[in-house]
C-alpha cells in the first residue's frame, strides 16, 4: 500500500512540474532511497520505519525520473510556444480514440465533436515543428466520420489546457479533416478483425442498439444515444465498453479450457496471458482494461510459484506499475473508478456476501454483493462526474450482470472465428446480441421507472456525503450484531424494560433509512445553479428569466406549459418575479403564465399586443395574484437591484402590422461595477420588417452593440438577420422545440449567426441554458 499511495501522488505531482523539477524530485528521492538502503544495511536490524520511508522514496524515484524525461518531449519548441500564443497551426495528426459528441454547441448551435488525437507535425507562423503529443481535438460534425488510428491533415487554432491534463493543448479545428490515411486501409490485422466484427455484429439481426460490439470489443461508438442515456441513468454505463471484469473472463475461460485439455498448468497460465494480451490490443488499452490485464498477469504467476491470490497486493503492485508507465493515469476516472471497484470488491465484497448469506441463497448472495461492493466505492467518484444517484443502480446491475460473463465469451468466440469461418461466427454473434438485448432491456426498464435519479449535490461536497453514506452502510454492516443489540435494547426500554419486537427494528431502521434520505435530498435542493439569465426549456414558445436578487427574477413570456416554465422557475429557486413581461399575446409567449404565478409573488404584470382585450388566462392569473396588468410602450423603464431596464418598442399600441411585430423590445443592462455594464435584448417575436424603425429610433443599438441577443421568433426566417448585423452580439439565445413543426431555427438564422462567429445556445439541442455573467466574461452552460 505505501507504494501504490506514493507512486500515485508521485505521478500526480511529477506531471504538474515541469522537466526539471520533476527530474530533481526524482535525483532527490533516489538518493534518499539509497542513504536508507545503506543504513538498513549497517543496521543489520529490521527498522520498520525506515523500511516503509525505502519503499515511500523508491517508489517516488522509479515515478518521478521517467516522467520527468515524459513531460521533456512534450515541451519542445517551437510547438509549446505556439500552445502558449493560442496561435492558428496547420497539423499532421492521428486520432488515437473514437470521436465523442459533446453536450454543448458551437457558435452556429450545431452540435460539435471531440476527438484525442496525436499531433505527428505541423506549422505555426511559418516554422515547422516534429512531435508526438496528444491533443484533444473539437470539431464540427464532419469529424464525427474519422476512426481510431486515421491520420489525416487539419488546421485550427491551439489552446493551452490544465496542469496535469494529458492532453498538451486543445485544437480547435476551423477547417473538415483531410484524410491522409485510413488505418482500415494500413493493413493491419486487428482493425481489420474488428471491421470484420463489427459487419458481423450489424448481421445478427439483434436490436441491441450497438451494445454487444461495445461490451465485447470497446467499439462504443456504436452504442445507440439513446441507449447510452438509458445505460447511464441505471448505473450501467460500465457495460456500454469493455472493463476490468470482462478481462477476468477471457483469463479464467482460456485458462479453464486449456487445463479442461490436459494441458500442464503452466501451459494453461501462458495461454492464458497471450490470450489477455490479445484481447488488450483488440480492444485498445483503456485505463481499466490496462490494469485488470497486468492484474490478471500477476496473478497468473502468483498462483504458479505457490503464493496464492494475494488480490490486495497485486491491485496495489498493479498500480504502482501503471504509473510509471503511464503517469497521466492518476488523473483519469476511467482508472480511478476502476481501482475503487477492484478495492471494494476485494475488501468489503466476501463480507457482504457472508452477510447476506445469512437471509439468501449463496448464489443470491453473491449476486447483491458484487454490485453492492462496488457502488459503494465507487459512488464518491461517480458523484463528481454527475450529481444525482441511479436509485435502482443495484436492482439493475444483479438482472444485468448474469449475462455479462456469457456475452463476453460468446462474442470472443464470434470474434476468433470470423476471419476463418464467418458463418460458424454468426451463431455465437447473434446469441451474445441477443443477450446485449436483454442487457438494454433492463437499462430501459429501470430508466423509466419512477424516481430513476435521486438529486444529489455536486463536487467535493457531493463527494464527501456520498463517502460518509457508503461509510456507514458498511460499518452497519460489519457490526449488524452489536447494532441491532443496541437498538433491541433501547427500543425495549419503551416496553417496560423487555426486548423489543422484531418489527420494532425494521421500524428504527427504516426511520433511520428515512431520515438519511430526508437529509441527503435537502442537502441536493440547497445548492441552486449559479445564473444571471436563464432560457427555459419550454418547448415551442418563449421563457426567460434574468436574475434580480437570490430568490427574485424579472420573467420575460411565459411558453406555452404552466408545467414546465414552473418546474424551470423552481430549479432556479425563484420565488418572487419582479416583472412578467409578456412580449406579445400569442399562446406560446403566454400560455404558462399559471406556471409564473405558482407558488410564487408576482409584483407586476407587463403586456404589449396589438389586439383589444387580454387572453382569458392572463387576466386570471393577474387576478389570483391580486396584480393589474400594465401595457407597455417604448420609454418604459424600471431597476431592481443590479438590473435596469428600459421599453424600446412599441412605440404606440398596435404597432406594427401584425401581433409579432407588436412585440416589447426591451433592453436589459445588468451592472458589473467597474468592469462595465453586460447588455442584453429580448426581441419578442418581431419580424425583418420592423427592424428598421427599431433602429433608427435607437441608434445607440448600431453603435454600441449587445452583449447578448434574444433571437426573435425562435430563430424563423422572418425574424431576419437585420437585428442580428446591426446589434453584434457576443451570444446568442435561441428558444425552440425539439423537432418542431415550424423548422425552426432556420438554416439562414444559424448561417448568419455563424458568420459573425456568435456563440449560439438553443433549448432545442441543450434544454434549459444558463448565462452566468462575470466581470465581462459570460459563461454558458446547458442545465437541462
């Protein structure tokens, strides 16, 4: 243990360095390593302290000195000065992953692509430069097409990324990847058995969404979105690739058959190995894969010099061995996540299973205690990717985890066979498909039972109950006896000194279970997310909201469900709406405004329209929340706390031609003290040609700009791209349904706003959108 701790924080350390520094720390505890060495020598004593002080700096030392040499090559000129000027380069790349889509869109609200690569060459300003760094590469949807080990040419615009990151830098690409050579054309036998696989998986007539080439071979990419979301909201994202179990499989299979064979043991171990080597360069070093095959290699030798399976210090000899080769890992979930599985099963594993035995079956037992070993080491990191709890993550897993084993073995089968026999291969392909069938099955069930993600808080205080609540569901169940005493005792004191009932323990139990949950789903609602303008994901219509006060907003529409433009106000923990502006009186600008009132205190109610009376339901709702609804105008004005606002249109009642053009155009200024005021418009629904009085009344808009821009009419043709030239926004919010009937956002609004290089947010592709203003920077984020 002193040495996988200390080669972790060595490696973790030694990255964040630069070369020299790192080499020093690696000279220094070299050095130490031998002054202690010697002394235990002279000593002829066994010293314990300074036998762990030997294995703490050698460890350090055998980190530290080849990651320095690591972290050196990386550093060459003139590439590390082009990273640091952000400067524009032309490079000659390989892509070393699949690429992945990203939950947020680029400036024309296209969805966009991310993809780790390795730069081989390249240019920037003019000087020529040879490495070979990684790089993380974000591109548009042309790069969705490029596969693992593709060379090819692109040019984009480097960013420097943390300390510690593997990645040297971000490329941004700004133009579609030149194809130099398709790794499916070089050759080589494993891509070529894969895309063998892959159209042998695509012939099984399965509907399994992808999902058996992902368990089988790693090839997630072609796991289905949909099913990738189901997977993940049920806690079995682990089986959409190949992890450290599927290792154990191929290991134990091989091994099993050849000693089933007559072989000799060590024959069957060797076997075993090469078949685990094979099975690693098929389904490409992940981080997890790594760790369980050079386990899984120890372990073979451990069993065949006698020493037994020392699982504990092979996962800790495993690691330290990783990191020196790859220090980057200590950084990484994927082998962080991987470790605290192994770690739960091996320590707390055979416990529950002992537990659990007393109440169930051996094989039932058995069955919760796998799952349940690594869920509770795994849910303090789990919580830092995503806040929130899959409540039937267990229940899941025990159904899915049966057929894992069985899939893995099968698909092997089909994949050592395809290139000789590919029609004695599609038998055991479709039988692994079909078991990956039931696999999504069980994903699909539990996603859409009630209560699917219980709400947890995120980061480190996220990460730090959920480690208390694992803590305490495993002292309770080491010491079950003596706790269950405990409460026997005490709850027998309320009868008359004798010992309670049994009912009266699952009672004290469930109050306790109760309680915890009580607290842990309070603990989640307290932290709101930090915003200063909000689009609310309310289909197809318009809801935004601009912060005033900790619990307070000024409401601009109100989309067309009460429903959802309340459950948007909730989760932004508004309960006091300074102002609801409705632009104009079309149904989906208005048609929640029950869902603004609900539960919530309204202080004005501001309208414009070109028609003569209120819809039915404006009027109600004002008259509930006891507020007289208030026509607007241009000169219009008002402030609440840091925000300020002021009417730009219209000018008079039914201004315009139509109900869209008789939108309220209001310009909000939300002040930033001595870094300047950050501005935005909301449009409404007006049309192109209503644009140019607008302008010409406020010229000011022409010559000072908007930080952001409410697109108006969701992004329509007829909303124009006058507004959009004139104003120049930094960002732009575009409020739409998903796959509506209207086509909107059309395709020239997102050109136009593409050729400015505006960022763009729709609610269509990201859900709800928050802006979070600061100093003059405004962060986006989708939230929904």
């Amino acid at each position: 243990m002193p040495a996988a701790l200390s080669a972790w924080a060595a490696a973790a350390i030694a990255v964040r360095l630069d070369p020299a520094t790192a080499a020093m720390l690696g000279v220094g505890a070299g050095a130490a390593t031998l002054l202690c060495a010697v002394v235990l020598i002279c000593a002829r004593r066994r010293l314990a302290l300074l036998r762990v002080a030997l294995i703490i700096l050698g460890t350090t030392a055998m980190v530290c000195l080849p990651t320095a040499a690591k972290v050196d090559q990386r550093s060459a000129d003139p590439y590390s000065a082009a990273v640091e000027a952000e400067a524009q380069v032309t490079v000659l790349l390989q892509a070393t992953g699949e690429p992945r889509r990203t939950e947020s869109s680029g400036r024309d609200g296209a969805v966009r692509w991310v993809l780790d690569a390795e730069v081989l060459e390249g240019t920037a300003s003019g000087q020529r430069f040879r490495v070979r760094v990684p790089v993380v590469l974000l591109g548009d949807g042309q790069w969705s097409q490029v596969r693992h080990g593709d060379v090819l040419r692109a040019a984009g615009r480097l960013a420097g990324t943390e300390p510690g990151d593997r990645a040297t830098a971000l490329l941004i690409a700004s133009t579609a990847p030149s194809m130099v050579q398709r790794k499916s054309e070089s050759g080589d036998p494993i891509d070529g058995l894969r895309e063998q696989f892959l159209g042998l998986s695509s012939r099984t007539g399965a509907p399994d969404g992808g999902l058996m080439p992902g368990m089988v071979i790693g090839a997630r990419s072609a796991v289905d979105e949909e099913l990738a979301t189901r997977m993940q909201a049920t806690g079995l994202t682990h089986l959409t690739a190949v992890s450290g179990a599927n290792c154990s499989y191929v290991l134990a299979f091989v091994f099993l058959v050849f000693r089933g064979l007559r072989f000799p043991r060590w024959a069957a171990a060797a076997g075993g190995i090469l078949a685990l080597a094979g099975f690693v360069l098929l389904v490409r070093p992940e981080p997890s894969v790594l760790r369980a095959a050079v386990m899984g290699g120890i372990g073979v030798l451990a069993v065949l010099t006698g020493r037994g399976r020392l699982s504990m210090t092979l996962l800790f000899l495993s690691i330290a061995g990783l990191l020196t080769a790859d220090p980057w890992l200590s950084g990484e979930y994927a082998f962080i996540l991987s470790v605290a599985a192994t770690s739960g099963l091996v320590l707390v594993g055979p416990l529950l299973a002992a537990r659990l035995g007393r109440y169930l079956p051996v094989w039932a037992a058995q069955l919760v205690a796998v799952p349940l070993a690594a869920q509770l080491f795994c849910s303090p990191v789990l919580v830092l990717l995503q806040p929130g709890m899959p409540t039937y993550s267990l229940l899941a897993n025990m159904a899915a985890a049966p057929l894992v084993p069985f899939i893995t073995i099968l698909g092997m089968v089909a994949v050592v066979l395809v290139p000789l026999l590919p029609w004695v291969a599609l038998p055991f392909a479709a039988a692994a498909g079909w078991g990956a069938v039931w696999v999504g099955g069980v994903a699909g069930f539990f996603a859409s039972a009630p209560f699917a993600t219980i709400p947890w808080p995120g980061g480190p205080v996220g990460a730090l109950l959920a480690a208390v609540f694992s803590t305490g569901i495993l002292l309770v169940v080491r010491w079950w006896s003596r706790i269950s005493a405990l409460v026997r005792t005490l709850a027998g004191s309320i009868f008359h000194g004798g010992v309670a009932p049994g009912w009266a323990l699952w009672f004290a139990g469930g109050g306790a279970l109760g309680l915890a949950v009580t607290v842990i789903w309070n603990a989640a609602s307290l932290k709101t997310p930090d915003w200063s303008i909000a689009a609310c994901d309310v289909g197809q219509g318009d809801g935004f909201a601009v912060k005033t006060g900790q619990h307070s907003a000024m409401i601009f529409d109100a989309g067309p469900d009460p429903a959802a433009m309340a459950n948007c106000l909730d989760r932004l923990d508004v309960t006091t709406v300074d102002a609801l502006v409705l632009t104009h009186l079309h149904a989906d600008h208005y048609g929640g405004v029950d869902g603004v009132f609900a539960n919530r205190t309204v202080h004005r109610v501001l309208y414009s329209t070109s028609e003569a009376t209120l819809p039915a339901e404006v009027s109600a709702a004002a008259a509930s929340g006891k507020v007289m609804p208030e026509l607007i105008s241009a000169g219009a004005e008002g402030a609440f706390g840091s925000i300020s606002w002021s009417a730009l249109a219209p000018s008079a009642r039914g201004a315009g031609n139509s109900e869209n053009n008789a939108s309220a155009v209001l310009l909000v200024r939300i002040a930033q003290g001595g870094t300047g005021d950050v501005t935005a418009l909301f449009t409404g629904d007006l049309e192109d040609d209503a644009v140019g009085p607008l302008l010409a009344a406020h010229p000011t808009l022409v010559t000072e700009g908007v930080d952001i821009l409410k697109v108006a009419h969701h992004g329509a043709r007829n909303g124009g791209r006058r507004i959009t030239d004139a104003v120049s926004p930094r960002v732009a919010l575009i409020s739409a349904g998903r796959g509506n009937e209207y086509g909107h956002p059309h395709p020239q609004t997102l050109a136009a706003l593409a050729e400015q290089q505006v960022h763009v947010g729709r609610t269509d592709l990201q859900g709800t959108i928050l802006l979070t203003v600061k100093g003059e920077a405004v962060h986006i984020s989708p939230s929904g």
